[in-house]
C-alpha cells in the first residue's frame, strides 16, 4: 500500500531490525555495533567507501550472512526465515555469454523455489510476464540476455526479482554499469516500485541520492543514518576522506543531521 512518507501522525511498521550488530571476516572487524531501523514503504541509499560493509550490510539482511552477535530481524523474523519474502538484484549476474538465456528465462529464474518442480504453471508464467512488463521490456521476452545493453540487462534482473511477488527489494550497485540515461530509468521504476513495497540501494556513488529516496544510510564499519541533506565538510570527509554533498529533503532525522546516528 503507498504511503506518504511525511506522514509522521501513526507508527510506522518496522520491516528491518538490526540491532548491536557485529560482523567480522578473518578477524578483521567489517561492521560494528550496528543498529538500524527501517520502516515500511521507505526508500534507503546505502553508501560508504569501498571497504565500508556496504555489500556485508546486504548480505546480512538477506541472511547470507550471520552476525558475530547482535540480532537482525526482517519482518520481524531471522532473515532466512523470509527469504521468500524479500528480492534481490546484484551488482553483477554470472553466467556463461554462450549459454542460450533468454530474457524471459533469465525472469523466470526468480521463481526457482517460489513455483515448485517441473512445468511453470501459468499462474508463474503470468507473473513473470508482469515484471516484464513493469520494467517496461514486454517485448524482448525471446531476446538474448548477453545481447542486451547494460541498463537493459540490470531491468531484467529487476524483473527477475519481481517475479516471486517480493514485499523487500535490495540492490547492489543498480547503475554501477549503465550510462547515466539508463541510471535514471532505473531509478524511475524504483520510485514507482517504492509504492508498493519497501526498497535498499546499495551504491558507491553518493551522486544517485536524489528526490525519490527517504533517508541515506551511512556505512564505514559503523553505521549512521543521515537526511539526504548537505553533510558539513566534517561529515563528509569522516566517511569519504574528501568533500562531497547531497540535497536534504529527510524528514526522519533533525536539522542538525546526526540526530539518528549512533553514540
């Protein structure tokens, strides 16, 4: 259901919980002490230096990851236990150029463990059809994958998740291979999707933050949230090392812009 993200006056359905996270590869501390909250229907950028756990973040709320400690709850429950409920697009598809993928089989992928064994039944192939059809590639069904453009390609995989109905969509760098024209279409459909379901972008690129997007997570080991505001030089430089800025439009933090941060 759409919901007006300035409408503060009922409480707001947490959808993702983490709280006192930590997380480590090899020793070596990724994120520390993360709590975070989102809530139904908000549209996250996720973004940090390369390094950050902007990617480790992702994965552990996908549960492809678990914690050190802390407990992460999406909808409520452990992650794994929701998987079904939540979709995925990565940075990148693996697959073989000479493999004869088409574009529908590439959408129908994403019903693997949603539709059962054997024959796809029309009830799935209807579905699929339909994310076709919202990423606005209805008519390259019988193309092939590895002959699509970039932007073209990333739709699919937007497709591909939207086909096992998600109430979640997480992305991993959706226009880190696209030209600029297909970034904003991108971002087009994720603002019509955000209508109805709740939406993560992780990106590198602070430049993406724009209109449609509700709040910037801030990821460099720890975690703050900030508005999509104009961070002051210190801000900036804590998380990138250099000066950027962004355009503030937040209505969940205070003027001051780290009322949500951690202590």
């Amino acid at each position: 259901m759409e919901n007006d993200k300035n409408d503060n006056s009922s409480p707001q359905t947490v959808d993702i919980l983490l709280e006192q996270v930590n997380f480590s590869f090899n020793g070596e501390p990724v994120l520390e002490d993360v709590n975070l909250s989102i809530g139904r229907g908000e549209f996250i950028g996720i973004i940090g230096p390369n390094g950050g756990g902007k990617t480790t973040l992702l994965r552990l709320i996908l549960g492809l990851l678990t914690p050190d400690s802390g407990t992460i709850r999406v909808f409520g429950r452990p992650p794994v236990e929701v998987s079904h409920r939540i979709g995925y697009v990565p940075q990148h598809m693996q697959f073989d150029q000479r493999f004869p993928a088409t574009v529908f089989d590439i959408v129908q992928m994403g019903q693997i463990g949603h539709s059962g064994f054997g024959r796809i039944s029309d009830r799935h192939r209807l579905a699929a059809e339909e994310a076709l059809s919202v990423v606005e590639l209805s008519g390259l069904q019988k193309k092939s994958f590895s002959d699509l453009s970039g932007g073209q390609r990333q739709r699919v995989l937007i497709a591909r998740a939207l086909a096992s109905d998600p109430e979640l969509l997480l992305f991993d760098e959706p226009t880190a291979n696209v030209d600029s024209s297909s970034g904003e279409k991108l971002y087009q459909i994720l603002a019509e999707l955000n209508k109805r379901m709740t939406i993560l972008v992780v990106s590198h690129d602070i430049g993406f933050v724009n209109h449609h997007i509700s709040s910037v997570v801030c990821v460099n080991h720890q975690v703050v949230i900030h508005p999509t505001s104009t961070l002051d030089g210190r801000n900036i430089i804590d998380l990138y090392g250099h000066d950027m800025s962004l355009i503030r439009h937040d209505h969940r933090c205070s003027e001051e812009g780290h009322a949500c941060s951690n202590s």
